[in-house]
C-alpha cells in the first residue's frame, strides 16, 4: 500500500503533553543524523511529514503521527549531538524516561543505525535500555544508498556483532531509494496484529 493517511498530533516535550491513544506505538531511536524522520517521511510515503534537516538536531521533543489510524509513530530527537549542554542533556533523558516508562501501548523500539558506520557506544546503550525494559526491538540499517555494494556484508557484521543481533533480523534501509519500506511495513504490522 502506497498511500497512507498521516495526521500529525503533537510534538511534546513533556509526557504529560503527550496524546493519549490506544493505537499500538512505535519509536524511532538513532543518532543525530541518521535519518529517523527521513524513514518516517518514507513510511508514509511523504516528503514533509515530519522534519528532515542536513544540521543534526532537527527534531525538538516528541513528535506523534497517527498513521490510517491503524498506529502510532513517535519522532523523537536524536542523541550523541555534540554541541548539547548538560542541562539539554538532563532534558533529553528525562523526557526519553518519561516516554519509555508512560506508554502502555508501546510495541517496539525501531533502532536506526547508518549502514555506513560501527554503531556507537550510544546504540549500545540505547539497545541495552530496551533490552532492560524487555522491548522488542527492531533495528535498521539506513542509508544504504551510500555504501559500496562490495562492502554490504562487511558492514552488516559489523553492526549486528555490536548491537549482538543476529545479521538476518537487521532490515536493510534507503530513505533515497525506499528499500526497506514493505519490509518495515510487515514487521509494524506483524506487531499491531498480535
Ligand atoms: N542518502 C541518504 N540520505 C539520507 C537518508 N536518510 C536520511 N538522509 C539524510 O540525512 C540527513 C538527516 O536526516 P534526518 O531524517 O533529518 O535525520 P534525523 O535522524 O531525524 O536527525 P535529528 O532529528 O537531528 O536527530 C538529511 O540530510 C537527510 O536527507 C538515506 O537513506 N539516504
Ligand atoms: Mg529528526
């Protein structure tokens, strides 16, 4: 299915703000940069849904969608951003706590790594959190659009050695090409019909 219907409710920076919703939930977690709210754009099919930017820390707060009112996508700011302060940096926490301990319907983290680079020791924390919250997990590899063909496998090992999950469960990525969007699709969907 190509066209989907998107509504954007809210962007918060406070869980208190944050919709309430029965839809099953689903939030983008990656790097600065990496192209989370490039791959929401490309889910829905949409070049401005959500905000898309060449500077990292283009995403403020908690951005919800509501997709065919059928789920719900969350945007979220990325994290390893360089030029935060340490009060951004308690902000951001605090909100990610918040998030993470206030969504019943919360089905899966979707983990999205550049294809290109080792994932970071932020990743890893990031995957270990969700593992710690007995999350499902599902992680992304983005970007592939800018990587060798001849070093796609050297790559792939070496973010599911890293992350410690299996290279089979990692879903190829390209926000520029949309490889990878039915494949997200089926596994959203796997989870919203459970
Ligand atoms: N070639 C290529 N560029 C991409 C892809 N995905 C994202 N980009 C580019 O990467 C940059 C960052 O994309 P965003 O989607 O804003 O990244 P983000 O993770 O939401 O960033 P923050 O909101 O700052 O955390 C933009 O210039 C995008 O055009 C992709 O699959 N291929
Ligand atoms: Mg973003």
């Amino acid at each position: 299915m190509n066209y989907h219907e998107v509504e954007f409710l809210t962007s918060s920076p406070k869980i208190e703000d944050c919709p309430q919703s029965d839809l099953p939930e689903f939030v983008l977690a990656g790097r600065s940069n990496v192209g989370k709210s490039s791959l929401i754009n490309a889910l829905v099919n949409r070049k401005k849904a959500a905000y898309v930017g060449n500077k990292p820390g283009k995403t403020r707060f908690l951005n919800f969608f509501k997709v065919d009112n059928r789920c719900m996508l969350v945007d979220v700011p990325g994290y390893g951003f360089a030029n935060r302060s340490q009060k951004e940096l308690i902000q951001f926490g605090e909100m990610m706590d918040g998030y993470f301990g206030n969504r019943p319907n919360l089905k899966a983290l979707i983990l999205i790594v550049d294809y290109r680079h080792k994932p970071t020791k932020d990743d890893i924390i990031m995957i270990e959190y969700a593992r710690e919250l007995h999350m499902s997990i599902v992680v992304i590899a983005t970007k592939k659009d800018k990587c060798k063909r001849s070093e796609l496998a050297k790559l792939k090992k070496c973010i599911s050695e890293t992350l410690a999950v299996p290279s089979t469960s990692i879903i190829d990525f390209s926000s520029e090409t949309k490889e990878g969007v039915d494949e997200l699709w089926q596994k959203i969907d796997s989870f919203v019909e459970e």
